[in-house]
C-alpha cells in the first residue's frame, strides 16, 4: 500500500529504461543459445524413469518388510 502511495511515476519509468540499457546480457542472447531443447526434454525423461525405479524399488523393500513383519506376528 506504502508503494501505491508514493509511485513516482518519473522513478519508475527511470528503472525501466535502465533495465533494458544497463542489462548484462542482451535478450538475443536467449534465443541464440547452444543448449537443444529436445536433448533437454529427453534428459528430464530419463530422470523422470530413473526416479519411477527407485520409487518402485523404495515400495516393493517396504512390502517385503511389512510381509515379514506380518510373517512374525
């Protein structure tokens, strides 16, 4: 609310005109980058398998130990 209250809208217009004069890199940096974007989705891929097997593995450790646990009783 204090920030509506004291919007000086010369202040605001100075930020933005720096941000886009003063940035470190330039945005066509972005869009001419080296990284391939299916190389990317493919590696979220196989980590997304990787994580399904260990969380398949973590189930099927428990379900033995709770046979076992029930095995005793």
């Amino acid at each position: 609310m204090e920030a509506i209250k004291n919007f000086d809208e010369e202040n605001a217009v100075n930020v933005i005109a720096n941000t886009f004069t003063h940035c470190s890199q330039p945005a066509s940096v972005f869009y001419n980058s080296t990284i391939n974007p299916i190389e990317k989705i493919l590696e979220l891929h196989d980590q997304k398998i990787a994580l399904y097997e260990r969380m398949i593995k973590e189930k099927d450790e428990m379900v033995a130990r709770m046979e076992r646990l029930l095995a005793g009783k």
